[in-house]
C-alpha cells in the first residue's frame, strides 16, 4: 500500500469512530429540548393525551429562572386548543381536583416544575388528531420578560 492510501484508509476509519462516538450524543440532544429567553430556560416540554383524537390533554416541563428576581407566568396559548395553567389538589378525603391558575410564579435563582399530581398546563377543546411524530407550538407569557415559543412533544399516557 502506498503512503496516501494508508493515510486515506487511517482518515476514513477515524471519522466512522468519531461519528459513532458521536451518534448518542446528538440522539440525546434531539431528544432534550430546551427554549430560552431573557435568563428563563424551558426544558422538556410533553404533553400527555388520552388517545389520538381527545379532546383534552395536559402538558408539562420545567422552568429554571437564572435571574435574581422571580418571574411570573401569566398566559398560555396553543392553537390546536384551549390552554390554562392549572394545579392538582387533594383534599382531605384523598378527592383530587384541578384549580384554575391566574398565573404561576418561579422563584429567581430557582425552578418550577410543571409535573403530573401538581402545577400543569391544561389543554380542552382540542381541534386536532395528535401523531407522535409531530410537534405541536405553545406560546408561553411572561409577565415582563415577553413571549417564549415552545414546541410540545406527544407522549403516550400511561394507564395503571
């Protein structure tokens, strides 16, 4: 073998490594998203539905706020449905239900997870068929900080 096919052969087997090497790191990143404006970071975004055509469903991520001071979110809105922030109660009786929320604050220097039995983005009225292989756009409305667009990723709900 001549010496330019030997550093050819060296250079094609040193990219295959560093691709493969690389391949889970972009899997992962794909896979981790993440929507940032003005210090708040909002990552993770699901949303949760009970079959392809329903007509509610929840949506959930979590809000970290790099700022000193908290920041308030006021709105949200989807156009392929209804979209408020709500929270899960449980009484003393173990009876849960969903409170109505003007607004949610996120401590400065903190986070605020919007998660299942707790603070949640509920979605009524939706208009659409959901498909897992889509993405499906939130506006998200801070109270000084502006508009952040987020986009949702279907995930299946999980029956007990």
């Amino acid at each position: 073998m001549e010496d330019n096919q030997i550093i050819y052969c060296l250079f094609k087997k040193s990219n295959f490594w560093f691709f493969l090497a690389l391949f889970p790191v972009c899997l992962m990143t794909a896979n981790a998203a993440e929507f940032g404006l003005k210090g708040i970071t909002v990552s993770n975004p699901y949303l949760v539905v009970f079959g392809k055509n329903a007509k509610s469903g929840a949506g959930y991520f979590v809000v970290s706020n790099k700022n000193s001071d908290p920041v308030v979110l006021n709105k949200v809105t989807a156009e392929f449905g209804k979209a408020m922030l709500h929270k899960t109660d449980v009484d003393k009786k173990g009876v849960a239900k969903m409170k109505h929320l003007e607004s949610v604050e996120v401590p400065g220097n903190g986070l605020l997870k919007l998660e299942p039995g707790g603070t949640h983005i509920m979605f009524m009225n939706i208009s659409i068929e959901f498909d897992k292989s889509r993405k499906y756009p939130v506006t998200l409305v801070f109270e000084e900080e502006g508009s952040l667009d987020i986009d949702f990723m279907l995930k299946n709900a999980k029956k007990n």
